[in-house]
C-alpha cells in the first residue's frame, strides 16, 4: 500500500485529526493476496472522493467471525473484547469494511459486549458517494458487458442489503442479470460459518460449484461479488470449468475503481 495515502488512526490521533470514517480491512483483505487488491480498489475510492479515513493497522485483531461460527465463543468473546477496547480507545463511531462477515459482526454482535458502532458494508459507502455527487462513473471498460451478482449471505439474507450492491453497478451502464437463485433466496458459496478453514464433506457436488453454475448460467462476462470468500469460491468455481479466459470474478469496488480510472 506503500504508493496509496492509508493514515493509521494512531497518526491520526498523534496529529490531533478524528477521521468520519475507519476503515476495517479484515484478516483478508490484510493477508489474502487476491483480496488486497479489493484493499486497495477501496483505498483508492475513498482517497479519490476525499473522504477523511484511517485504518488500525497493526492494532486490528480477526473480528471474531471464523472463531464464533466455528463454535468457539470464548475465543470470540476475547478478540471481541481487545477489538472493542482499540476502537473505543480511539472513540471511533463509524466503520466501513470489505468483508460482510466483519460487517456482520462489528455491527450485530460487537453491541452485545458493549461494542456500539454504525457500521456500513463498502457497497453501501461506494453507494453513498454516488449519491451525494462525490464519485462519477461513464461505464468504463464495463459498459455494454453482462454482469451477474452473487449476494452474500451475511449482506443479504443476514442484513437485508440487496439494493445498494446493485445500485452501484448500475452506475457501469451494463446489463445486471439475476441469477435463479438471487437476492433473498441466494445460494451460499460455501466459505461462511468457518467453512473456508476446512475441507469439504463429503458429498456429489461442491456447493460453490453448484453457484458457479447458476451464475454462468447467465452467460456473464463478470461475476461481481461483495465478499473476498464469495470472490474466492466463485473464482475457484470459474477455474474448475475452465472459464476464466472467458469470465471475470471482481468485486464490485474493484469494478468501480477501474471503470473510475482510479
């Protein structure tokens, strides 16, 4: 992230400044190589539309997530505990983050342990900026192309956000086709409640390949996603039907960067 301005709310509070914004990056848009660069799509937006943010850096601990769908809700107690200490420490009050499944979390299950924060998925930040005038989009390199979206569970079904993701690639001047199974009656991709951590069960079908199905179904040039795990699942999905020369996985900040030239 070296070539991209990302302040730490530690610089931040050492230079007497409070930003509107932190930004929660996730262990993986932290580690995971594919889901740094949905990291760095949303750094880039937030530094395009001036919008003052910083992130925790090294102080950010796992959320919790992977521990308490697991089953382990001591672990998830402590990390949540010594997350909640950090933010209010620096009396943080509004979040954004890459990942629904922090989201989920920070925003559902951190205020059972004293955590309370408003907390908005980047979809819902990038959403926002259109809005208010602050981001711009002509369609770029995504106009006319067929674009399907794969809701994840901890947006949609968990939280009941399935406009804002949709409302933003409208902004790409492309043709967003449903998949069969879409919105509230969406197909997991198999990588929630721990899932990605461990090996598959036995069974006939992987589940992210039933997914991958529906969505070339559409005949799309590009999944879009909201999640690095649904990005993960999906992505693998495409490779395993030898499409990826043909169909693109991106998540939708990704998408918004590029057709912004950012």
């Amino acid at each position: 992230m070296s070539e991209l301005k990302v302040p730490t709310m530690a610089e931040m509070m050492s230079a007497g400044e409070n930003p509107e914004i932190l930004f929660w990056v996730g262990c993986a848009g932290s580690f995971d190589d594919r889901a740094k660069k949905i990291t760095k799509a949303i750094v880039k937006i937030l530094n395009n539309c001036g919008v003052k943010f910083a992130v925790l850096g090294a102080e950010e601990s796992c959320s919790g997530d992977p521990a308490k769908r697991a089953g382990n809700e001591f672990l998830f107690q402590m990390q949540a505990m010594m997350n909640i200490q950090v933010l209010d420490g620096y009396e943080v009050k509004k979040i954004v983050t890459g990942c629904p499944h922090c989201f989920n979390t920070l925003k559902n299950e951190y205020s059972e342990l004293g955590g309370n924060y408003d907390v908005i998925h980047h979809t819902q930040l990038i959403q926002d900026l259109f809005e208010s005038g602050k981001l711009k989009v002509e369609g770029g390199q995504f106009k006319g192309k067929k674009i399907t979206f794969h809701d994840p569970c901890y947006l949609g079904r968990a939280n009941d956000v399935y406009e804002a993701p949709r409302s933003v690639l409208q902004k790409l001047d492309a043709e967003l086709v449903e998949m069969k199974r879409c919105r509230a009656k969406g197909l997991c991709c198999g990588a929630g409640g721990a899932q990605m951590f461990k090996e598959a069960e036995k069974g006939d079908k992987e589940i992210n390949i039933e997914r991958t199905e529906e969505a070339l179904a559409t005949s799309p040039t590009t999944i879009a996603t909201g999640c690095p795990f649904c990005n993960t699942m999906m992505t693998d999905g495409v490779k395993n039907f030898n499409k990826e020369n043909d169909v693109e996985v991106l998540d939708i900040a990704e998408m918004i960067a590029t057709a912004a030239d950012l």
